[in-house]
C-alpha cells in the first residue's frame, strides 16, 4: 500500500451492502511480512455457481492454473486470497502449496477440494509456504462476517493506493438482486486481463454456465478495454459467483443466458465490471491523469481496439499526459504503429472537445491555449476517427509519469 | 541535443574517413529555432546506387512517401535531411514542401527531382516551411567537402546526447572499400525501423537492386532488433547509398547479391549496422544501463524474436533495470505476456552468468547478491532459455527512468 492516495482516487467509496449467501474474514498470515492483513477468506453459505476469466499469460501463477481446472465443476465454497506472494514461477512447489491450501480450507468448511478457489498476488518466483494457512483458516471461516465488503478490499491491496469497490443492483423477474464487486490492481496491469484480482459476487440464482458467459462477454469492454503498463500479470483472476440466496425470494434459477429476463442483470453487471477496471486505472502506479480513448470509424471494432490500446500503451502519449503536453503528432505516431488500417488524410483527433486534426494536418482552427486547457485536466479525453468505417472502441489508461518508475525501480528490494 | 551526455555514450568516435564520391554541408534554415545547424546535405558527384528501407507507421512522413516514390529510379544524386519538423501528418502541404525541396536541391545540383531523397525529423504536425530550404541548397552544394562524416552526424540530432558513427572497411574480388554510417535517434524508437534516420554509405561498385537486398536482410539483426520505448516513428529511414569509386581501382561492379566476391562486404555492412543500432540504443532518452537480451530455445527464431521484444519492452522490466533490482519474475512475466509457446517448468534465466531461474523455479543455487552484482554494471546481459527449441535471437533495449518521463513529459512545449 502506497502512502499517498491517487490524486484520481474516487472521492467517496461505494458502502457494499452484505449480501446473502457470502461472508468473509481477513487474517495475518505473516507471508511477507508480519503483523500485515495478508489474507481474504471468502465463503459461500452454501455451494454458489462460479465463473472466471484468467490472464492469458503462458506461464500463470499456480493459483490460476488450480482454478482453471477447478472451475468445470462449478460451485464455490471458498475463495483465499493472499497477498505478498504471487506463487507464480514456482514450478512443484507452487502446486503443492496450492493443494496444502486448498486442502486446509476444505477441512475448515467441511467441503470438497474442487469447491475451493485460489488467488495469490505479490512477488513472482519465491516459493509460498502454505503451512502458514493452515492456522488461520478455521478461525476465519468461523469469524467470517456478510458487512466486511471494503475490510475485503483492503486486504487485497499491494501497492493500490486505495480499495475498489462497486455495488449494482437489478431486478430479476421481479426480484431485486444485489451484486458487489472487489478489484485490486495498480501496476502489471494491462489486457488481456487487465486486472490482477477481481471478485464479484450476487445473491441471484443463476447457473454457472450462464455466469460464465455474461462474465466472458463482459470482460471485454471493461477489464480487457484497460491499460496501465501494458504488462500482462501472470495472475489475473476475475471470478463471478452468484449465491442464489435470492431464490428465497421467489427469484426463478436463470439457467439460459438468452433468457430475455437478464438483461438488467447482465446490463447493472456489466457498468459494475466497467467501474471497477476504471478504478483500478485510476490508481495506475504514479498515475496523475486518466485518459479515455475513444476510436471511432476504424475498419472493424476489433481494429478499433488495436488502435485505441496502441494509443494507450504508448510510453510517449503518456508521458505527454503527464506532462500536460497537447501532442497531438504522438497520436498520430500511435496510430500508424498499430498496424490497422489508417489514412492520415482522413484522420481527425480531438483532445476533449478541442479537434486538433482533421483531413491529414493540424486543424486550420486549433488553438494551443484550448488543447492545453484540456490537458490540465485530470480527466483527458481522446477522441480519434480514422475515416474508414464505423469500428469505434473505448479504452481507459493512465499517464506515465516519474513516480511509476520510482514505484516499480524499487518495489522488490 | 540534451546538456547531460548519456553515461553510456561511446568513450571514443570512430574517425571516418572521407569517401570517395560522396561530400557534405550543413547549414541553418531556421526551420525551428535560430541559429543553429538544422540542414544536412549529402552530395554524390555522380549518380550513385541506392537503396532505402522505411518505417512500417500507416501514417508515414511527407519525406518517406517521397523516398518511397523515388527509389525505384535506383541512383540518388543528394540527400537533404532537416531537423526541428518531421514534415508528418502535415498532409497537402506536406507533399508540397517535399516537391519544393527537392526542386530546390536538383536546381542547386543540376540532376532529376527523382534522384534527390529526403529525410526529415523534428515535431510532427507542423506544417514545414520549405521555402527555407531555397536560400541555403545553392550554397551548401557549393561548400560540400569529403571530410565532413563527424558534423555530418552531429547536424542531424535532435534529442541524441552524442553523434553516432561507424566506419567498415572490405575488399571486393581485392579491391578495399570503405562503408561510413551515421544515425540519429534516441526516443520514438522502435522496430520496425529501430531508428529515425541513418545513412550509409560505401564507395564500392554495386546495383541498387544488390544494395536494396543487402540492407533489407541487414536491418533485421540490428535496427529491427533494438528498441528504446516501443513507439515507432512516422519517419523512420535507413538508406545505404554506393557511389562506385572503388570502380577505379579496378572493382567489378556486383550486379547480384548471391555473388560470394560480397561475403565480407555484406559482413562489414551488417557489423556496421549493428554498430549505429547499438549505439542509438545506448543514447535511449534518459537511459543508464544497456540491456543485451538473448532468447533461445524458443519454437523458431520469429519467436524467440518476439519473446525478447516483450522483455525489452516491458515497462516494468526497463524500470527493475533502472533501479538495479534483479527482479526476473518480471522477466518471467514478460515471457508469459508475449504469446509464443513456452513453458514455465523449462524456462531457464540469466543475469550475466548468474543463473537465477531454472526449471519452472528459483535456482537452488540461487544468490541475490551475484545478481544485484550484474545488475549494477551499466551493461547487462540478460539471457532466457525457453527450452523447447532451437529458435534464437537478440535484441537490446536499454532502462526506463525518470529521466525518459523528464524528457518526453515536455519535449514539444
């Protein structure tokens, strides 16, 4: 955790109501370091249908891979959560401290081992001893309490400057349904995925195949449509699980993902997944700007998104940004790296509403002093129009600034 | 041109001798900024053989297009090259300002518009004034002399802390020829093309057609395989021009590339490249360390290419870097992120000879200390085994500091 808070930091948190089916407690574990939360226990009153979505990295932490092969079956008992070791890199070990773990936890609940789910966020390549968990985890699961939502948030931060929470809630069939979310995320972050940790939860009563097709489509415009660095973790985890404690409330089990009657579930989940991967941009390590990048008329939208994040990921948009620099030609440089089809002569970019370019050359009517107005901003937004077709994508990231390679020159040591 | 040289700047020039052929001036247009040397021209007294490869940006320079068009005709009689404005995204006017430049040097040197090549680097988007260009070509022809290589190379640089220069010599069927470079380029520098702008020149008899394939196959191991942010410019131009005075002291002209009499030419050539690459690598904008990253054992070499890209791009890696931290879980990551087959339980890597990973795991043998030891020498090599196959390349990158944010944060105000 950074000792200054974000000058994006949201300026008043979202209050996470409990919500049904779901308590959690934190521990210190002594991982990394003593007398540190180092550990999120999450339960399920009862079995929850579970989704995810995983970094797509070739070589993925130990807790990813247990929680790929977990997912087939389905329902959740538990999530764990550490910081201060990534178990990523880790090789035999790594997957022994994942069942030691898994297995502790199973004895805790009283549940099978393919009902646990595992995440673990800090250092990649040291070895993680699991031996630590095993004393915990039982007082955890008996403390465990529904109103801990932001403790949660917090305990999962590594270098976050503040906790990302966001709460929605939807009717379905009638019934109201909450979902709450938790992220963390600063650095490493980039698509595809674009957080290192998220987990969500509802109390709706929804099958685990339909989860994991609303959480595999809503991925894309939020997570996936968010750069820090553009260095992809070997950890990203994003977990869906839905309790079904609304059930009691008369609410019909959603089994169809096509059923007509989720549509303001999946609609209240997916500006829930889109608040929180913006929140996790906005506290990017050494961040002091937010830019919104919004590519339209490309060939395609997948085109679109290539352009946007080449825009994004660029050392020299960004420290512009940072800089407070209206560079409009860095745009254009980004544009014509990405590789999607472009034609400088039909490009136009706006930064907010100032339209620097247009037709291939600086805008006949562009004026510094406006351009420079918007870059004071905290909120940047770009827009591009290729003028080719009607692909268009929207992207988040954050300036790069001399405080990101202050964090990131010596956070190991 | 920066105040502070970079630390890992050459400690002695290469002395260039003239070349036969080929003389130079430099001038000062005002294109930008008053009173300083801001045109460089490169004058062949006859017409010699050229050949040119180009950025990959979809939204190239004014100048790039015009050398595009213009190579084909195969014989270049000047180069003119400005710094201060890049001539890019300045549409109609920007092909204007490449006409009128180029009327203005075959006016001065009496030869075709199609034998004068172009090359331009400064901000992007600014229209270019070319009518500045009129007053100084006549007299820059007339004053041109041989022995001009070093200021030659100081003339073209804008944010380079020193020149860059390399001088070749090899015979042809016995016959000594001597091959001079120059480059430019410290930020926006990426593959593909890895510099803004170098050229080369020999003064060995050889077809364009067999220089054009010389210099495409010889950019690959070098400028294609260096990079200092990932941004690749709209204006990157590498051209290897031959102006055949060798031919008098009885070289036969080589009208094929597959001719054995230019193996220790194209040697020379390619060890010249690699020279000017590496020393653009080494005046990255605020660089302290120069990273050689070595990939083998990758699927194929295209892989192993690719891998080591990831690494010398990673933010995240550049920064561990600048802050001496042999933090090689960030390397693990950037192995991962890079989307070729690897698998984590045979990754093997190195800092120098310190060998800190192996098999999906820390070394057993692992010491912080032999590690830190390499990290804080300014040159450091990084090798990773990806233990699959025999795919091997190297590429060089150098760190990300603050002084890169410093830099490019208020490059254009």
């Amino acid at each position: 955790m950074s000792a200054t808070v974000s000058p994006l930091a949201p300026k008043t948190f979202a209050s996470l109501p409990a919500l049904r089916g779901v308590r959690m407690a934190t521990a210190s574990a002594g991982i990394k370091y003593k007398n540190r939360t180092d550990v999120l226990m999450m339960v399920f009153d009862a079995p929850a249908a579970v989704a995810g979505v995983f970094t797509k990295s070739k070589c993925p932490s130990a807790p990813v891979d247990f929680c790929r092969a977990n997912l087939p079956h389905g329902t959740a008992r538990a999530v764990v959560v550490n910081s201060g070791n990534a178990n990523a890199f880790t090789g035999m070990k790594g997957r022994a401290a994942t069942e030691l773990t898994a297995k502790s936890a199973a004895a805790a609940i009283g549940c099978g081992e393919n009902e646990i789910f595992l995440a673990s966020t800090g250092v990649i390549g040291e070895p993680l001893d699991a031996t630590k968990f095993a004393g915990v985890l039982d007082k955890m699961h008996a403390d465990a309490t529904g109103d801990f939502w932001f403790e949660a948030a917090k305990a999962i931060m590594t270098t976050d400057t503040y906790p990302k929470v966001a709460t929605r809630t939807a009717e379905i069939g009638g019934v109201k349904v909450t979902i709450n979310g938790i992220a963390k995320g600063a650095g490493m972050i980039a698509p595809d995925m674009a957080t290192m940790l998220s987990f969500v939860v509802t109390d709706a009563a929804i099958d685990s195949s339909v989860l994991q097709s609303l959480l595999s489509a809503g991925v894309e415009p939020s997570f996936n449509s968010m750069t820090v660095d553009s260095d992809t973790s070997t950890s990203d985890t994003l977990m869906l699980f839905a309790t079904g404690a609304a059930a009691a409330d008369g609410q019909a089990r959603i089994t169809s993902a096509d059923d007509p009657q989720l549509d303001a579930f999946r609609s209240a989940l997916n500006d829930l997944l889109k608040d929180l991967a913006i929140q996790v941009a906005r506290d990017g390590e050494g961040a002091t700007k937010m830019l919104e990048i919004t590519v339209t008329g490309a060939e395609s939208d997948a085109a679109a998104k290539t352009i946007a994040l080449s825009i994004a990921n660029s050392p020299l948009v960004k420290t512009a940004a940072a800089g407070e620099d209206a560079n409009w030609g860095r745009i254009v440089m980004a544009v014509g790296k990405a590789g999607e089809m472009a034609d400088r002569d039909r490009l136009a970019i706006w930064f907010g509403d100032v339209r620097v370019a247009v037709n291939g050359e600086r805008d006949p009517s562009y004026s510094e002093d406006a351009a420079s107005a918007v870059m004071k901003k905290q909120d940047i937004p770009v827009k591009v129009d290729i003028g080719l077709g009607s692909g268009k994508a929207t992207v988040w990231t954050c300036d790069l600034t001399k405080e990101y390679v202050a964090i990131n020159g010596d956070y190991r040591s």
